[in-house]
C-alpha cells in the first residue's frame, strides 16, 4: 500500500511538473522589439490600400496581439484584407469558390528561419489553379496589379514566396445544405457565435458587390471569423498561417439551380502547401469546425 501511495505521488508530483513547464512556456509574451519591422511593412501595405479609391478596406487582424490577449502569444502575423469589386465580379463570373481567397489579402509576419520582417501574399497562379479560374490575362493583370500596388515601395527581400503555387487537391471541404440560403446563414452564424472563444471579424456580400458593377451572381457571401486563443497556438510556429487559414472563410453561396452550399478551407492541405507544421492545434481546429458546421446545417 505504501509502495502504491508513493508512486501516485510520483505520478501527481510528475503531472503538475510538467503542467508547470507547459504553463510557463505557453505565457511567455513576445518582446515588444519583435513587432517593429513587421508593424512598419504593414502601415505601409495598409497605406498604399487606403490611397486607392477603387480599393475598400475590409479589416486587418492582428493575429499576434489578438493571440496574446486571448493567452496564446506567437510571433508578429498581421494580415490586411481589402476589396476590389470590380477584379472580385470578373473572378467569381468563372468560379463562386473562389471567393474564399478573396477579398484580396497580404500578411506582414516576422519570417521564422531569418527572424525578419517578410510580406507574403498568394499569387494569381494558386487562385487560378486551385479554382480552376481560365487562362486569362486580363484576370492575371487585374489581380497582379491591385496586389503590386499594395506592396508598392516595400523593399524586394521583404517580399516573401511560397514553396509552390500548385495545389493539385483544392484543398476545400463543402457541405450541401437542406435549407434555404438565408436559412443557412443564420444556423452557421448562430453556431459561430455560440463558441465562447470565436469573433466574427467580418462579412463580404459579394453578389450585391458584383451587381453595382453590372455582374448579376446567385446569393454568395462569405464570412471572416477566427478564434484567437486556439488560432494562436496553431500559428505559434507557422505565422504565414495568418494569410489564408486564420481567419477562416466560411463561403455561403447557391448554384443555378438553386441548391445552397457551404464551403470552408482545409487547414491542414492550407499547412502542407506552406510547408509548415500542421500539428496538433491545427488538426483540432479543422476537425472541430468541420463537426460544428455539419451540425448546424442537421435539419
């Protein structure tokens, strides 16, 4: 019996060690120092968008400070989202997936190899290819030309790219639904917000956007939603997470025909496409959005 008591007050003694560790570890805020570069690069992004008249600023999310806050602290992410309108109808005329990876998007985030301050954005070639969007030039012009006037006057070894442009999966999980489109909206926002530790940063009516430019598109809307805590340990080693998995993109739309679907990225195929860790924060997420999702639209 005594043999007994010892080892369960080895195994306690072990257990709250080991607690003690994650805890400390897990608290350890990033020095202040850290954010300066990449704060620079983003006012800059942030400013050339601003200075656009057919740009609008949708929100900027920074990750980091946000994480930290919610007691998940990870090195300087911060994304700015912005809309053109009228490249955004072009677009979604050949494909409504792909307005999960619009409205436009750059991440300014401290580079986890070289420790600097780096600008990452995704290319024409990965929408085009990943939505299979046409070879058309005047749809990669558009898009090359509001994303180089956002980046206008970073330095050139700011600006970062990723491994590859291909993605030969999508990478995108979609649920049909049994109810209408408004229906739908409502019971997937409702299960967003019932998560204690989830914001929506945003919504992004593209149908109606399209029509003040001629465009007539079925119901498309997409919605910006995240949770900081849970975002922040995923990206605490993969920060470029922040441009396309964080914050999610929950699309919304209905075919032709009149049918409503839901669509929502992988975050794990989003991960092995950036070479970076798809650990266990990652996998518990993906999973746990998947379920919520599928859940709410139950009929």
């Amino acid at each position: 019996m005594k043999k007994f008591r010892n080892l369960l007050l080895f195994v306690l003694l072990l257990a709250g060690g080991l607690s003690l560790v994650f805890f400390l570890r897990k608290e350890q805020p990033i020095p202040e120092s850290r954010f300066v570069e990449p704060d620079k690069l983003f006012q800059t992004l942030q400013r050339n968008v601003l200075d656009q008249a057919e740009f609008e600023l949708i929100v900027d999310i920074d990750h980091a400070r946000l994480g930290a806050e919610a007691g998940s602290p990870m090195p300087p992410s911060h994304v700015l989202i912005w809309s053109d309108p009228a490249l955004e109808a072009a677009i979604l005329t050949h494909s409504p997936t792909a307005a999960v990876d619009l409205p436009l998007r750059v991440l300014a985030y401290e580079d986890q190899d070289s420790g600097k301050a780096a600008v990452i954005y995704n290319s024409y070639e990965f929408v085009a290819s990943r939505h299979s969007l046409p070879d058309d030039d005047s749809l990669r012009d558009g898009y090359d030309s509001a994303i180089s006037q956002a980046l206008k006057g970073l330095p050139d070894g700011a600006i970062a790219t990723f491994p590859s442009d291909d993605m030969p999966d999508a990478a995108l999980i979609t649920l049909t639904s049994p109810h209408g489109f408004a229906t739908t909206k409502k019971r997937l926002l409702d299960a967003i917000r019932a998560q204690s530790d989830t914001v929506v940063f945003g919504e992004v009516d593209f149908s109606s956007r399209s029509r003040a430019h001629g465009v007539e598109l079925p119901p498309l809307q997409l919605v910006l939603f995240g949770g900081p805590g849970p975002g922040g340990k995923a990206m605490a080693s993969a920060p470029t997470l922040g441009l396309d998995a964080f914050c999610q993109k929950l699309l919304i739309w209905q075919d032709e025909g009149g049918n409503v679907y839901v669509t929502f990225n992988d975050l794990l195929a989003l991960a092995e496409r950036q070479n970076v860790s798809g650990g266990l924060p990652l996998r518990v997420i993906n999973q746990r959005v998947r379920k919520t999702f599928s859940e709410a639209l139950e009929q």
